[in-house]
C-alpha cells in the first residue's frame, strides 16, 4: 500500500516547508513567497522543537507565521508535534520542502532527506534557495543579535524585531 495518501496528486501538489522558525527571518519568507509560486498549496508547518529550548513558544511561532502569510492565499501555517513523516502524509502532501543556505547546509539536509526517505519513499524532498541576500541570514544568529540589543531590521520582518526585541527586554 502506498505510504502517501497523495501520491495520486501532480507533482506541483502540495508541500510542507518544515522547521522551526524561531523566529521566521527573511530567507524563510523568501522560500515560502518563492515556493508559493510554484505549488498549489503550501504548508509552513512549525516544528514544536521543544527539545531546543525556542525563544518563541509553537503558539507565538503560529501566530506570527499566520501574521506573516495572511496575504498569500495559498499559504497555511500549521503547528506540528509528531514525527514530520506522519505529519506529511496526514495532510496528504506530496514533497517536504528545506532552504539551502551555503554549502554548510547539505550535509545535514542531505542525511535528513536521506532518513525521511527511509521512512516515507514516496515523499520527495525539494530545496530551494533564497534570494543571495538572505543566503546567510541564520535564526540563532538572529536571536543571539537581537538578545544583545543589535539591530535586526535587515533579517527580519520589522514586526518579528519588535516581538524580539520586547521578548528580551522582559528577559532583562
Ligand atoms: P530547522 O530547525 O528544522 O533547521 P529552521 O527554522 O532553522 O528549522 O529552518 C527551516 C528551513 O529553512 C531549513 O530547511 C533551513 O535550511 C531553511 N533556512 C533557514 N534559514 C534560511 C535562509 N536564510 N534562507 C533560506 N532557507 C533557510
């Protein structure tokens, strides 16, 4: 029996562009406008990640995903907190989408998609990578700019600086 319960769809179908967006910068808003354009329907589904201790909680990271994405129409965001395989078939999905930043990036993409091929054969794995600009722009790098006060305007949405820059000062 197939895995997938999409396999039937075309291949343009629908993806999941999978992490944990804590927060979402502008390279995963590049990928999500770019792959908007090329899918009929995307999911940013948002990683609980509890295990990595995120600034933001899976009900923040939603909203601000939501808040982000209201204006492209087929574009959902979903939170998530179960193997990412289960969550793909269950949302009938075709592909997992990733962003490539630098070459850094393979290594540990390539072994994800070569694991969740193991799991799931008939799911693909597609990368797409952001506009140059963006290619360096890293969420923890973020966090740890904006965590000293830095100015992160250029990374992110200037909404996402503000809810950054208030989750520190209440840190403080
Ligand atoms: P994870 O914790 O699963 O790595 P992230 O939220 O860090 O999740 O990233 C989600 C996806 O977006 C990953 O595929 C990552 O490689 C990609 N990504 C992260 N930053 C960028 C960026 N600046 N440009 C393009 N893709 C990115």
């Amino acid at each position: 029996m197939s895995c997938c319960a999409s396999s039937a769809v075309s291949p343009q179908g629908k993806v999941i562009y999978a992490g944990t967006f804590d927060p979402f910068t502008r390279g995963h808003e590049d990928i999500v406008h770019r792959s908007a354009r090329l899918f009929d329907r995307v999911i940013v589904a948002i990683a609980a990640s509890e295990h990595k201790g995120p600034l933001f909680s899976l009900d923040e990271r939603v909203a601000m995903g939501k808040m982000l994405f209201s204006g492209i129409t087929n574009v959902e965001v979903i939170g998530f907190s179960n193997l990412l395989m289960d969550f793909a078939k269950a949302q009938g999905a075709s592909a997992i989408l990733r962003g490539l930043r630098a070459a850094s990036d393979f290594e540990y993409e390539f072994q994800l998609a070569g694991m969740n091929r193991q799991l799931c054969p008939e799911m693909e794995t597609v990368f797409l990578t952001p506009a140059d600009q963006y290619m360096f722009i890293s969420a923890s790098m973020v966090r740890e700019i904006a965590r000293f006060g830095g100015d992160v305007s250029r990374f992110v949405d200037t909404r996402v600086a503000e809810q950054l820059r208030q989750r520190f000062a209440q840190k403080r």
